[in-house]
C-alpha cells in the first residue's frame, strides 16, 4: 500500500493538478496518513497574517506532534529576526530558540516500517500549491479537503 497525493499546482498565471506518492511501508500507513492530515491543517491554520510573535505561539503549539519536524533557529525574542549563533552568549536575555518556520511548515516526519522516522518533504505546500485528496491506496481511507 502507498499513499496517494492529489494537489494543484502552478505558477502565478496557470494552475494544474498533480498526483504523488509516497510509498514508504506498510505497517505504519495509517499513522503516517494521519501525520499528512494533521501537517497539512497545521499548513492551513498557519498560512495567513498575523503578527510573528502570534504566528511563532501558535506555531509552537504543534511541536508535541511526530510529525513536527523542529529546526531550532535563533531569534530576537521581540522581532523574531535571526540572530548569528556567536551573539547567542552576549545576547542571552534578549534572544531564544522558535521551530524554524519554514523548515516546520515544508516538511514532516513519517514513519518508515524499521520505526524510525524519515523527513519528507511536503511538496503539496507552497505559494502556488493546495493539496486536494490524501487515500490509501488500495484501502478505504480518503480525505478530499
């Protein structure tokens, strides 16, 4: 069985629909399917404005997820700007570490059959992409968003 990714695509004049899979084992597809699931409505219910230090609050209320892949960045606690890791030391009451958001919103963790995880790219995320369809193939499992 694999896991079948229905998504639209484009550019900023044409947009098209496209189909992948992810095939990477059995015996944990169903946890994996509801990993695709819970990554993709966190895409959605963080894709829009809001100040960052909201974004970066609601941002860190999914890390207790598997699936939440977590790339420590090092910011300015008030602007949320970077800060070059050899300030961390003098800077240490000012600065703190937040999910690179990027890194979290891109990526998630799924599970291969040998229990360890494996980062995959979320290729259905992005300006121009919205995913429409995650199924099992081969089983009754389907979402249609």
């Amino acid at each position: 069985m694999r896991i079948k990714i229905s998504y639209i695509t484009g550019d900023s004049e044409n947009s098209y629909r496209e189909e992948d899979y992810i095939d990477i084992g059995d015996k944990y597809i169903i946890e994996n399917f509801k990993s695709i699931e819970g990554h993709y409505a966190m895409y959605r219910s963080l894709d829009g404005t809001r100040t960052p230090n909201k974004f970066i609050e609601d941002l860190k209320s999914y890390m207790d997820n598997s699936w939440f892949v977590n790339s420590p960045r090092l910011v300015n606690k008030n602007t949320k700007c970077g800060v070059d890791e050899k300030y961390k030391e003098q800077y240490k009451d000012i600065v703190e570490y937040i999910p690179d958001p990027i890194t979290a919103m891109g990526y998630l963790n799924l599970k291969l059959d040998s229990g360890e995880m494996f980062k995959q790219a979320a290729f259905w995320t992005g300006c121009f992409e919205s995913l429409t369809e995650i199924e099992i193939v081969n089983n009754e499992f389907k979402v249609t968003f």
